[in-house]
C-alpha cells in the first residue's frame, strides 16, 4: 500500500488480517505508529455542534415541519466534520486513543451574533466495550442534545463496517413551553482503503430523524456509483405525520453530505458545508483536571504529534495499567466506579414512544441520563 511506511508494511499487514479475525469491538487493538490518531474518541462529540449557529436556529423554526426541516439540515452539517475531518486535518481516517473509564472532555461554542452559549459535557461511561455519551445544551435558545455512542465492527469485503449503536435525543422547548423531542439514528459506517492504508469513512444505508410532532426525516446513504456517480450522497424525505390532512407536503433534499446539498423540487440550496467551521473551545491543558482528555494523554498525544512513539507506548500502558490497577482495587473493595455526570437507565422512554412511529428497530435501548452537574464555563 503507497500510504504506509515501508517500516511498518509488515505490521499494517498484521493489523488488518487481526482486524479481520475480531469482530465486535477494534478498540484495544494495537496499531501501527502511522494509523495513531492524537485525539480520544471523547472529543467526537463536539462535531455534532461545529456549526453552532444551525443548532441554534432550531428554536427558530415557526411549525412542527419548519422545525424538522432545521433539525434535518443541522444534522446533515454535522456530517462532514464526523466523517471526513481526519482526513483533512491528518490525511486519512485514524485510530482514535481508546479513552479510559471515567474520562471526561468539556468544552463551549461562545455566544456570538445573538445564537446564545453553547456547551458540551462528554463522559466516557464504559470502558470494555467503549460507550461515550454526551451532552450539549444551549439554554439561551433552550436546546439540548443528549446521546450516547458505541460501535459493533465486523469485517466484509476488504472494509470494516461499523454499526453504531445507541442514539441521540434532541430536545427544544417552545415558547408556549411545549417541548418538542427528536429521536435521532445514526448511519453504519464502512471504512474503505485500509489495503493502501488510506482509510476514508463511507456512510450507508438508512438513518432517521423522528419528531414528537410526527414529521420524520428519512435519510438514505450511498457512495459512489449507486444511485450517484459521486461519494457521500444522500437522499432526504421529510415526511408528514401519519394521518396529517391534505394541506401538509413532504419534502426532499439530495446532494452530498460534504458539500452541497438542495431541496429537490426547487432546486433551492438545503445544506453548503464548503464554509469554514467553528471547533469547540477548550481550557487550556494546564487548567484541565487530571481526568479531562487532553490532560489525561497529554503524553501520548505528543509522542504521537511528534513521532515519538516508544514515549507514547510507553504513556499509554502506563495509562492502561494504573486502569486495570483501578478495576482490581475497587473489585477488592466490592465498590464500582462510580459516573459524574449521567446515570444509566436500562429504558429509555423517549426512545420507545417515538421509534414505534417508524418501527425503530431495535424497539428499545438504554441511555445515559445527563445529572445537569457540569462545570460552568463562562456563565455556561
Ligand atoms: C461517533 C465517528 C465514530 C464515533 C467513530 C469506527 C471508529 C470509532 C467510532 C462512529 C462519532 O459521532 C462519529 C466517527 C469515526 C468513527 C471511527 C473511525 C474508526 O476507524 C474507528 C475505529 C474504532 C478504528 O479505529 C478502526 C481502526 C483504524 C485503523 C481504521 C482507521
């Protein structure tokens, strides 16, 4: 493969034929030094929220399908920094750091011309198998995001597919002080050019985005050559609730989730990504806790950045030991670990009216509920 060091030929071989034989879970997997990406997979969520002033405009949505609409243009936004930003900044998909039971990442979008503070509290709530939920909120327009995130991988044609598992739930409070509630479903992955060792994320199959007010959002995924000549397409229906009187239309949007994007019967632009977008701001390493992401691999991080990597082995198993240490310590204290910031239900309420709507499947799942104890930053 051209992407890979000729010194690490042999290992890259290695490493594709184990992620071949384990499936379910790659994240303990050891990787060649060229995949090793410096960011935890805590950081991920923040890419739900890169274009703040989308998220914001939620609230300003004037009918339940107005609101559908910006709910479904938001998320669409968010795709490009979810799936293709490695590839920019790093220039190819990489291996994210395993993050560690407990670790924690926050961070904000400031207020800028009137779209209100937005903040983000990220736990990771399972270390075996990973599980990160999140948080965001923006109170000022009173909205919030709550989610959690896993993957189940398996391998299939040369590629790895990745099943995300769990969901998010997006909620805005109206000004009648109604809430409106979004269930939202995540697409399956399948990450491409692993022989040449250029990964790149293609997104398939189908995702939904149901609101309380019945209108659904049905997202369909394809690369290229199926019913587009070009990678990272989509296909939108926004469709009314079931039973809605002959005054409600649907509406769909087609074009590529990395780019541009327009309503399919008027040719009106739905989404343009190509503009630059805002990363969340995070204190300062030094102000940071002992358990906040960037502290917490610090080490590793900067081996990795600077291509020590027997520095950023040698972090990491320190790391990994001092956790181990701490699940034998607390299984002789018969104590467990306890979360910060969410608490796990074995049901989730929400989840269940609304995925009945389009026969979500499966019909139920968990959540991590947020305990509205995160730190406040800047009048967060
Ligand atoms: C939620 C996102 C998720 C996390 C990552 C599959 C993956 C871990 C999960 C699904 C975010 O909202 C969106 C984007 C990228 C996903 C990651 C891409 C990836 O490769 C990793 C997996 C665990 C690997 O690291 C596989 C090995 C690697 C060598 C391939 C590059």
């Amino acid at each position: 493969g051209d992407a890979v060091p000729a010194s690490q030929k042999s290992t890259w071989t290695q490493f594709i034929k184990s992620i071949a034989s384990v499936s379910g879970d790659l994240s303990s997997l050891t990787a060649p030094p060229f995949i090793l990406s410096p960011v935890s997979l805590t950081e991920f969520p923040a890419y739900w929220c890169e274009r703040p002033e989308l998220f914001a405009a939620i609230s300003e949505g004037t009918t339940p399908k107005d609101r559908a609409k910006r709910v479904l243009k938001w998320f669409i936004s968010t795709l490009k920094g979810q799936y293709t930003s490695r590839n920019e900044t790093m220039g190819s998909e990489k291996k994210p750091l395993n993050p560690v039971l407990g670790e924690l990442f926050y961070g904000q979008w400031p207020d800028k011309n009137g779209r209100g503070l937005t903040s983000l509290v990220v736990e990771q709530v399972s270390h075996h198998p990973p599980i990160t939920a999140y948080y965001i909120a923006n109170p000022s327009r009173k909205i919030t995001l709550q989610g959690h995130s896993a993957q189940k991988t398996s391998f299939s044609g040369g590629n790895i597919i990745v099943k995300q598992v769990g969901h998010a739930t997006l909620t805005v409070t109206l000004p009648d002080g109604q809430k409106e509630d979004y269930l939202i479903t995540l697409p399956r992955l399948r990450i491409e050019g692993l022989w040449f060792g250029s990964p790149y994320i293609e997104l398939a199959e189908t995702s939904y985005i149901q609101s309380s007010s019945g209108w659904l959002s049905t997202i369909k995924y394809q690369g290229k050559g199926y019913f587009s000549g070009k990678s990272h397409t989509f296909k939108a229906d926004l469709t009314p609730p079931i039973g809605a009187g002959s005054g409600t239309q649907a509406s769909s949007y087609e074009g590529q989730w990395n780019t541009t994007s327009k309503d399919t019967k008027t040719g009106a632009v739905f989404t343009d990504v190509t503009g630059p977008k805002e990363e969340v701001t995070v204190r300062q390493v030094e102000e940071q806790g002992e358990w906040e992401s960037r502290a917490l691999w610090f080490k590793v991080a900067k081996g990795i950045r600077e291509g020590d990597f027997d520095t950023a082995a040698r972090e990491k198993s320190r790391i990994e030991n001092e956790q181990r240490q701490r699940r034998r310590d607390e299984a002789a204290a018969s104590t467990t670990w306890q979360l910060k910031h969410f608490v796990h239900q074995d049901e989730d309420p929400l989840y269940e009216r609304l995925g009945r709507l389009f026969k979500a499947l499966p019909p139920t799942e968990d959540t991590y509920v947020y305990q509205n104890n995160g730190p406040t930053i800047g009048g967060a």
